[in-house]
C-alpha cells in the first residue's frame, strides 16, 4: 500500500475544514492510503481544533509566516513522515477533493512528477464568477511562467497540485508569502516531469482571500530571484 500525502494549508477556515476532511475521508486511490496533513497557518479561529477532531496530522505555525511558509512545511512534513506521493490542495473547497485520484494519477503512473490540476483545461467554465481582475491576473501570470519554462501550461496559479515523493523532497520555495509561481519554476528547472490535468473548481463561499493588490509587486521579485537562484 503506498501512502499518499494530502497537504492542506489553512488560514482561519473554519467554515470548511471539518467537510473537507470529511471528504478527503471519502475518497479512494486503488492502491493507496491517504493521510491529510493540515498546516494551520496562525488561524485565530477552530481551525486546528476541527481538523484534529477529524483525524488529520495537524501542524501549527503558531504565528502566520504566509502561504509559501505553509506550503514548505506541509511538503517536507508529509515526506519527513514516508509519503511516497502528495497531493496538496486549499482549505476552502474551492476545489474538489473527489478530483485527487485523476490528479495523482500521472504520479502514480510514473509519467510526472509534478501535476498541476487546471480550473482552464477544460473549456474554462469553472473559473464563472471570478472577478475580472483575477482573470486577466491568472492569465498573465500563466502566460509568463509558460514563457519562461517553455512548457504548454493553462493555470500557473491552481491551488490543487501533486507531487511525487522525490519532486517533493527536492521542492525549494523560494518566498513565505506564496508558493504558485516560484514553486512550478523551481520544479520544471530542476528536470522534474510535469503534466496538467482538468479539475473542477467553484469560487469560495466562506471566509476571504489573501490575495489583495500587493500580490504582483510581491510576486514579480520573487520570480526574478528563483530565476536567478542557481
Ligand atoms: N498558510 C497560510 N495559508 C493561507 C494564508 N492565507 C490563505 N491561506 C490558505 O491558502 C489557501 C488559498 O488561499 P486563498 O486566500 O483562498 O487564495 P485564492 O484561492 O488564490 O484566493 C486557503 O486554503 C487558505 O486557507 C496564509 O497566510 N497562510
Ligand atoms: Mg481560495
């Protein structure tokens, strides 16, 4: 039986924690067994207290150190405890934990090492409601990332990825404050196979974004320096 890691990041979601757990309880991978490591991120909420309750490997930043920081414990604790694949998705089901099995299935599969699941790869209509701004945002910094990996991509900023145990271990995440972009260059430079594959989204209901007017001038200099780091 292979252990499959599911990393979630969280940030004050107690709104959707206890059904995502619950969920990612329900899934099946033939030939695996899925163990949710949930990285509480500083919430001054249940957050923690929920997905203990549910049975998750809870780990605490007791002081929110950002997205990138929480992505970078989820990673190296889910290989620090024998993972032999992760799967890394949000905390506030904006994505579907019944999409794991086609997302890690290229990992298992042994044909990537690094998928990223796409909210575009499937005509796009999974992306209605999202404001304007974040649309072209999403757009420009795909076509960018695409651009300088060279790689055919359609979302450079999905928050459902998967990873094998090996492209985990090797990941360097560059800032604390996300892991998006600057995680996908650090993979694709290293060598790392990579694949997209379509997924289901619906915007959240509970809860805000991070994502503020700040996050290209945090971004860009980001890029620049995992573009720069040998
Ligand atoms: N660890 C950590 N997670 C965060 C932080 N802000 C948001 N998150 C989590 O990261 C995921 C994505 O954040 P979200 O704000 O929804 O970003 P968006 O989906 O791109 O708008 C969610 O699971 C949040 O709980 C943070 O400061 N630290
Ligand atoms: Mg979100």
């Amino acid at each position: 039986m292979k252990h499959l890691a599911v990393v979630v990041p969280a940030k004050d979601e107690e709104g959707t924690i206890g059904e995502l757990l619950d969920r990612i309880g329900s899934v099946r991978v033939p030939g695996c067994e899925l163990r949710a490591v949930v990285v509480d991120d500083g919430s001054t909420d249940r957050t923690a207290g929920i997905a203990c309750e549910c049975g998750a490997v809870v780990v605490r930043h007791y002081e929110n150190k950002g997205l990138g920081a929480a992505v970078r414990t989820g990673l190296r604790t889910a290989v620090g405890r024998g993972a032999d694949a992760v799967a890394y998705l949000d905390a506030d089901l904006e994505y579907y934990p019944e999409d794991i099995p086609r997302l890690v299935e290229p990992v298992l599969a042994g044909r990537a090492d690094y998928v990223l699941g796409s909210r575009y790869k499937g005509g796009g209509r999974e992306v209605r409601g999202m404001r304007l701004y974040r649309r072209i945002g999403n757009h420009a910094f795909t076509l960018l990332l695409a651009l300088l990996t060279r790689r055919r991509m359609t979302d450079g900023q999905t928050g459902m990825r998967a990873f094998s145990r090996e492209a985990a271990a090797a990941a360097e995440i560059i800032h604390d404050y996300n892991y998006a972009q600057v995680l996908t260059l650090d993979l694709l430079r290293k060598g790392f196979t990579f694949e997209e594959v379509p997924i289901r989204y619906r915007l959240r209901e509970h809860g805000a974004s991070f994502i503020c007017w700040r996050y290209p001038a945090k971004i860009l200099p980001a890029i620049w320096r995992e573009l720069r780091a040998p």
